[in-house]
C-alpha cells in the first residue's frame, strides 16, 4: 500500500479512536461551554444552565406573564364580591313646592334593600374557590411551561452533540479524501474507489448542514420560551441541572404524589367547590329581598312633621331564578365530572411517563453497553486491519458509517431518556420543586 494512504489511515485512526471512543461510557448531558462573546466588550456570555433557562421563562415568557393577569382578575372578582351590592336610597317628595312658591307638604324617604338570606357570604366563598383556582391553574401552567423548557433545553443539548460527532465525520472524511486523491493520481487506487470517499465527504458536509439547521431551530424554540427573540445560540452548560433522575419509581406512588402535588387536580377541586357554592347561592337568591325605608312628612308647612318606618318584600309570583338554579346546578355536575378527568387524565399520565422512563433507560442502556463501547473499540481493529492492507476503503468507510449511526443512535437514545424523565416529573409536579425560588411572588 502507498504510504500517503498509509498516512492516511493513521490520521483516520487517530481523529477517530482520539474524539469518539476517548469519550467515557456515560457523556456529559450537555455540549462543553464554549467562549461565546456576549455584547459587552471585553466580557464572555456565561453557559446557559437549566436552573437559568427556567429562570429566565418564568420572568420573561410574554405568554406566561400573560396568564398571570388572570389572577388579578380574580382578586378583583373577590374585591367585587365582598361588596355590599345594594346602597342606601333617598327620595324626597313635595308636590307644591313649584305651584305654591315653596316647599309646604312633603315626604323624605330614605331606604336600604336588605339581603338576609347569607348571599354576600356565599358570593365571597365562591370568588375566594375561584381565585384559588385561578391560582392553581397558573401553578399548572407554570407547570407545562418548565416542562417545555426543559424537553427544548434537552434537544438542544443532544442536537448540539450530534453536531459535534458529524462535524468529526466530516473532518475524517477530509482528511481521507486528501489520502485518496494521492493515491488515485498515482494510481493506487481505482476511480471507483476514489468516488466513494468523494461520495462520503460530500454526504458528511451535508449532514454537517442539516444538523446545523437542527441546532439552529432547537435555538430558536429555546429562545422563544425564554422570552426572547430569534438569535445565534448561546452555549448551554453540562452541568447536573440536567442529569435529572426519577422523583419516584413505584407506580402507586408517584400516582398518590401526583394527586397530592399537581396543581391541576387543585385546580379542579377547587372549580367544583366553587360551582357548588355557586349552586347554592343561586337557591338564595330566589329569595326576596327585604326592604326598610325611613319615613318623615308633614301635611302643609305650618303642621308638625311625623316619622315612621316602611317595610317591603316582593311577592315572588313569578320565579325568574329557576333558569339560573338549573344553569348552576348543571355546571356543579359538569364540575364534578371534570374533577374525575383531571384524576383518571393524572393516572394515565404518571403511568405512560412510568412506562417510557423504564423503557427509555433499557434502551440507553443498550446502546452504552452492547452498540456505542463495541462500536468504538472496533474502531481500534478497524485501524489495524486497514493498516496491514486487510481492509479496502469501501468496507473501512461502511464500518466507519456504522461508527456513526452508533454515536448518533446513542444521542437519540439519550435524548428519549431525558425527555421521559422530564415527562415522568412533570406528571408527578415534582417539576415545580426545581423552580421555587424563581416563581412569581403570587403564586409562591
């Protein structure tokens, strides 16, 4: 064999069993940081974290900080509710106070309409049920929101180190490329061997395109949910935010800390007391109100005035409550219905997470132990053979394909594990204990 392909091979080996098999069996779960400059001179971005992606979601997502008015809306509703809604009325009455010149005859009436069936206390309690599930639907929200967080923050990670491994490819594929030309012009090699290594290097620096591309839009998503605009990717940290384990891996219980944790099951609990006090304050409500007035009038102007008292109540002929009675009492069953949902909804949802997160962790496990390790330590053959000229280039490029789609079938395989994880703590709440200190102070 020419020693320029000779050389080749060597320089092959080494970019190949140097980056990809020197790596350890467990990768970090991030790309290293890089030294991206920010925009002050003089100064370095720092690597983004997990912990200061979620911060920065929970303080600048337009469409969370949104959401959270709606609790102010429903503090306001409480205000409302706690008003008294009737007040006091005056009327005074002098018939001939325009045709006789002056006030003579008159009658002042001043009157407050009475509520006493406990409707003011009934109105507060249901608005108190609503702000409370206002406030566990934002919780909720909040929940969600840290979840796509953390699955963009994740395929962001793994598309960054396929980019890493195919960016190797492609250099190896240069290098090659460089060894095969030598070796075709003094014909070493044939044409149709030299077109293959062309073929590849042309396909590594497409793949190199396409995954750019992946990074760029897992970037762009990141940034979204972060609050803010489309730009150049910052570099992410591998530091432990992300290597997230299970809250918990027995079924029966991470489905009773999921009814216990998750603010959606509050939510609904809370909806259906809400509805139920609505319910019975629509029955109060078709009770008449009472009516008190105090009286003062006098005959003419040279008589005495006189002061009495007036008491009045509708007589409820025609019930126009009944319609409302109906309405609330359907939406108290409707309520109740949406309360199971949400139970049988959390179940499945724990036990798919559950069923993913063991699944996931098998097949990392796999590709760790049984593809990626045998996949790099052949490598070390492949080197050898090749060297010793038992190898051609079309099968040292069909194992070195293999190499590959065993690096990239591992990064897909840990991407799926950490999404499951994410999954399986986002169904349990558990979610929301990474991000406390970062809520709003409202929904603390």
């Amino acid at each position: 064999m020419h020693r320029a392909l000779r050389l080749g091979a060597v320089l092959l080996a080494a970019l190949v069993v140097a980056p990809l098999s020197g790596q350890t069996s467990t990768p970090a779960a991030g790309p290293s940081p890089s030294n991206e400059e920010s925009d002050v001179p003089g100064e370095q971005r720092a690597p983004l974290t997990l912990a200061e992606v979620r911060r920065r979601a929970l303080q600048n997502n337009p469409s969370y900080l949104a959401e959270l008015r709606r609790l102010d809306a429903a503090r306001a509703d409480l205000k409302t509710a706690g008003t008294y809604p009737f007040n006091p009325q005056a009327e005074f009455e002098s018939p001939g106070s325009l045709t006789d010149g002056g006030v003579g005859g008159y009658e002042m009436r001043l009157g407050q309409e009475i509520e006493w069936a406990g409707q003011r206390g009934l109105r507060t309690d249901a608005s108190t049920a609503g702000v409370a599930a206002t406030r566990a639907d934002l919780l909720d929200g909040t929940r969600r929101l840290l979840a796509d967080v953390e699955r963009a923050y994740v395929a962001l990670a793994a598309a960054e180190e396929r980019l890493a491994v195919i960016r190797q490819i492609e250099t190896l594929n240069a290098r090659l490329l460089e060894a095969v030309r030598v070796e075709l012009a003094e014909g070493e090699i044939s044409l149709l061997e030299a077109n293959l290594a062309e073929i590849e290097s042309a396909r590594a620096r497409a793949a190199v395109f396409a995954v750019e591309q992946e990074v760029a839009s897992a970037a762009i998503e990141l940034g979204r949910l972060m609050g803010d605009h489309p730009a150049a990717p910052e570099a992410l940290e591998a530091d432990a935010g992300l290597e997230l384990s299970a809250p918990v891996e027995d079924d029966s219980t991470a489905v009773a800390m999921a009814l216990a944790a998750r603010p959606d099951v509050r939510a609904a609990a809370s909806a259906l007391e809400r509805t139920a006090t609505l319910r019975r304050l629509a029955g109060r409500e078709s009770l008449p109100n009472l009516r008190i007035s105090a009286l003062a009038d006098r005959d003419n102007a040279s008589a005495e005035p006189r002061f009495g008292l007036s008491l009045g109540i509708p007589i409820p002929l025609f019930d126009r409550n009944q319609g409302l009675r109906a309405r609330r009492e359907a939406e108290a069953e409707q309520a109740g219905l949406a309360m199971s949902a949400t139970e049988l909804a959390v179940r499945a949802e724990v036990a798919d997470a559950l069923r993913a997160y063991r699944a996931t962790g098998v097949e990392l496990e796999i590709f760790r132990s049984d593809v990626l390790e045998p996949a790099r330590r052949n490598q070390d053959l492949l080197d050898v053979a090749y060297r010793e000229g038992k190898l051609d280039l079309s099968s040292l490029l069909l194992l070195r394909d293999q190499l590959l789609n065993a690096e990239l079938g591992y990064w897909s395989a840990w991407e799926r594990r950490y999404h499951a994880v994410v999954a399986l703590r986002s169904a349990t709440g558990a979610i929301l204990d990474d991000a406390t200190d970062h809520l709003p102070e409202t929904l603390r």
